[in-house]
C-alpha cells in the first residue's frame, strides 16, 4: 500500500465539519504511518467510494 500513490493530478479542495474524535484519530494516524492527513482522508474516501459506488450510479475502477 505504501507504494500506491494517491491525491495526484488536479486536486480540488474539500471542506468538511467532521467529530473531533475522528479528526485527532487522523492526526495520530498521520504522525504514526507517515502518510499525511490528505493521503489519509483520500485513501479512506477511495474505499468507501469503491464500495458504495451504487451512490454514485457507476461502477468504478479502484481508482
């Protein structure tokens, strides 16, 4: 996983009021693996996007 490369290419900005709790677990989860708070967020929207694509109408590709 460490290998794959995420958050490439045109970035866009996300605005989100997201629990406390959960954005100091992010925080922690950041300073522990190396990844940044971005990498994080978008390896976790990534897959809940690719398993919940039915939101979405499509099907997707695992980008």
């Amino acid at each position: 996983m460490k290998s794959q490369v995420h958050n490439e290419g045109e970035l866009r900005e996300l605005k989100v009021n997201i629990e406390k709790n959960v954005v100091d677990s992010i925080e922690r989860m950041a300073e522990n693996s190396g990844y940044t708070i971005d990498e994080i967020v978008v390896i976790a929207l990534k897959r809940f996007r690719a398993s919940h694509s039915d939101y979405d109408g499509s099907i997707l590709n695992g980008d």
